[in-house]
C-alpha cells in the first residue's frame, strides 16, 4: 500500500492524537466537513482540545459529537449559530470561544500554512475585534495585525484524492479545506473517491499533495442539509434570476 | 405610508448597475435578486465560495455539496465558479466587489454599523459582516426605522458593538433613504408617501441634512 494510504479514519489518525492538541476541520456549516475524521476523533477520547473552524457543527450533527462528548476546551470560529450545545456550553464556562471575521480567520489559516506569521487587515478596524492587537495606519486606512494559525493536526475533506495526496474539492464543499490542508503539522485527508496517481489531470489538482500526509476513503458520506431551500417547477418560470 | 420589504429591496435593487459583482446579507436583502430588472447582468457572490449564485433548486436536483451563506441549497449557472474561503474573502477585502447590501440592528450618522452583537445575548458570530463591510465598494444597508418599542436604530452614535466604523454609504429603512458620507454626514435623500419630515425627525436620533 503506498506510503500515505490508509484504510480508514482510525487508523489514518493512530498515532497522530494528544490530549490539549489544536484539531483544524474544514467545512461551512457542514458542507464540507471530514465525517469519519470527526467520529474518529470522538471515538479516540482525547481532551482538552483546540478546535479551528468555521463553525463547531450544528446539533446532531458534525463536530457537535465532539463538543457533547466534553473533549473541547476552546473553539476559534466566525459563527456559533445554528448550535444550542455550543451555546449551552459557553453559558456554564465549560467552552472558551474566540470569534474571527470569516474573512481573518480564512486568511490567519492561509498564512499559517504559507509561513506569513502575521498581517495586517482594514477588518474589523474600530471594532472590539482590535481590541489588545496593534493597529496602524497604512495609506490612511486604519489595519489590524492578526496572526497566523496551524494545528497540530488539520482535518479535511475533498472530492477525489490519489495516492500522492494531491486533492479535489467539489463545488461550495471546498470553503476552508484548501488552507486548512496547507497549515496543520499533520494534514488527514478524507476522499470520497481515491484513484490512482494519474489519473486525476495534474492542471485540475486544487491541493499538491505536498500538503498531505494521510488519506484515506470516506465511507460515511452523510452530507446532511441545513436547510432544504427549493423551488416549485412553473410553466414559465424564470430560472435566470439569481435566488437564495 | 411606510415602504413595504418588497418595496424597500426594490429601492435597494436600484442602487445594482449592470455588470455588478454583489454579496447579499441575509433576509430583506436576499429579496433583491427577485427584483433586478430583467436583462441586466448581474453576478452574485456567495462567502463561503462561489461567483454565479443561482436560483433554488427543483426538489431532485438539491446538492448538499451547494450551498450559499445562508446554508441553503442553490443551483450554479452557466458563468458560475467555486474557490476557496481564503480566495473569496480576497475579492471581498481586496475591493472586488462592487456592492454589498445588509442588514442593520443600528446605523449611525457618521456611517458606523453594528449589526452581529447585543450585549447579554449569546453572541452567534460575526461570520463574514466585517470583512464586507471593510472590503466592499459600496456598503447598502436595509433596516426598519425604528425598533418594535419605537426607539430610533439610525443614531448619532451605535450604542452596539460596531461591525464597522464609517463603512455604510446609503441607508434605506421603510421611512427614508439617507446618503452617508462616510466618516461625514448624513443627507436625507427621499422619503416614502405620506411620511412628513416632521415624523422622520421624530423617528431619527441621527442628525442629517
């Protein structure tokens, strides 16, 4: 089996987990999220854990197995909507949670991963967002300095991979997965379907599989929708505005 | 007679020109793309990912792989394109865009906008309002004129947490429009039927010309 093929979630993270560990998973909402990897690491029982993502799950779902399973000491995300636990859990002090502009936070993972320690940025200038960060003036504009993020450990999920580790997202499932691959110490990458080297098209390929350590077939595939949003078939209906 | 929410998002309809990139917030401003004049080519930007935001889709053709920043389901178009959250909010940050319209629990007269906190509620998240309002071209904001105990939300100063300082250009409540100049003032600019001036300035703590 070649060098960075796993059979599956648990054995692509032996080895790899410690308790008071930063974990990166990809996803919005929970388009794009690593299943197995997030079950996997429920599973392992580790604690005190780190966690950077957009969102920590919604209830029932994703990486709110996690956080019900006490193994969550601090979440750095944008939005903790969509989750009474996370809310519950922040409430009694049980979670810490550092808010990001989506936006930063994208770019502080981005910047982990491309060796750029720190940036600064127009977001969230004049809000508590700069508070106890550096800001300063550039061409007039009024920037924050933000710093980069890495994980020990970065979860992620792609469409198709190959041996090498070289990686395809699909549609809106790609969101934090790209940067989150480039910034983990470790970077584990779930597939829905692993090929052979070849014969994805080497100009297609969105992550080189320089940034991947691990792969492994996904078998659970869930993909649960937040919200079903659809439209009615009419005999003249007009299907060139843009909805949603 | 106040504007309706309808009438309101046509308003706001009418600040998009033709070969517009534009990000719409959630709720009112979501209603904007049913209201583009037909013919007029407009491309749509969704945060978490995508240029080219197409309608709902039909039942059998959901894809959980397809979803705006609301979390639902759509459908992508013949000009549409997928990137990565870091490349999205580089178009929005990087000025790329040429209009955002959103949402406001306050507005002030200078231009500040605070709409992800109240202060003794749980805070859900700013997800991607700061960058938009830092990044945008051209900020719109849609909101009701009052709250439902009929204090003013357009004010002299948000009493919120700021989203952003001095970033909106144009307000637009059921009562008014407002030119802002940032960082400036603000201009009454019209005024829905049968609304007097006198009722606005009853209704507004901001001051404006």
């Amino acid at each position: 089996m070649p060098r960075k093929i796993f059979p599956n979630a648990a054995a692509a993270l032996d080895g790899l987990l410690f308790d008071g560990m930063t974990v990166m998973a990809g996803g919005f909402g929970l388009c794009g999220i690593p299943e197995d990897l997030i079950l996997a690491l429920r599973d392992s029982g580790v604690e005190d854990l780190t966690v950077i993502g957009n969102n920590v799950g919604c209830d029932q779902h994703g990486l709110w197995h996690v956080l019900a399973n006490h193994q969550i000491r601090k979440v750095i995300l944008s939005y903790a909507g969509d989750n009474k636990l996370l809310e519950q859990s922040f409430l009694t002090g049980e979670i810490e949670i550092e808010f990001n502009p989506q936006g930063t936070l994208a770019e502080r993972i981005r910047a982990g991963g491309a060796g750029i320690l720190a940036f600064y940025t127009r977001t969230g200038y004049g809000t508590v967002i700069a508070e106890g960060k550096e800001t300063k003036q550039f061409g007039g504009k009024g920037c924050v300095l933000e710093t980069a993020l890495t994980a020990d450990v970065s979860l992620v999920k792609a469409w198709k991979g190959d041996s090498e580790g070289n990686l395809i997202y699909r549609k809106t499932a790609r969101n934090f997965n790209p940067m989150m691959a480039t910034a983990g110490a470790v970077t584990v990458a779930e597939v829905e379907l692993l090929v052979d080297v070849g014969d994805l098209h080497p100009d297609h390929i969105h992550t080189p599989g320089i940034f991947v350590d691990r792969i492994f077939r996904g078998v659970r595939h869930e993909k649960h929708i937040e919200r079903r949003a659809t439209r009615e078939r009419a005999p003249s209906s007009d299907a060139s505005g843009a909805g949603g | 007679m106040p504007w309706t929410r309808e009438q309101m998002a046509a308003r706001a309809a009418r600040e998009v020109k033709d070969g517009f990139y534009v990000n719409l917030g959630i709720g009112i401003p979501t209603q904007v793309a049913n209201v583009l004049p037909p013919g007029m080519q407009v491309t749509l930007q969704s945060e978490n990912g995508m240029l080219g935001m197409g309608p709902f889709p039909y039942p059998e053709d959901i894809d959980p792989d397809l979803i705006n920043a609301g979390k639902q389901t759509i459908t992508e178009l013949a000009h549409s394109s997928y990137f990565s959250s870091a490349d999205s909010f580089g178009m929005i940050r990087g000025g790329h865009i040429d209009l955002t319209i959103l949402g406001s629990l306050q507005v002030a007269e200078n231009g500040d906008l605070a709409n992800w906190m109240v202060p003794g509620k749980m805070i859900k998240g700013m997800g991607g309002a700061m960058d938009l309002v830092a990044g945008v071209q051209r900020v719109v904001v849609l909101m009701e004129h009052v709250e439902k105990s009929g204090a003013p939300k357009f004010k002299r100063r948000c009493t919120l947490p700021l989203t952003g300082a001095a970033v909106v250009d144009l307000l637009i409540t059921d009562l008014a429009v407002f030119g802002i100049e940032r960082g400036g003032g603000a201009t009454l600019l019209e005024m829905a039927p049968g609304t007097s001036l006198d009722e606005i300035r009853a209704k507004t703590e901001a001051s404006f010309r």
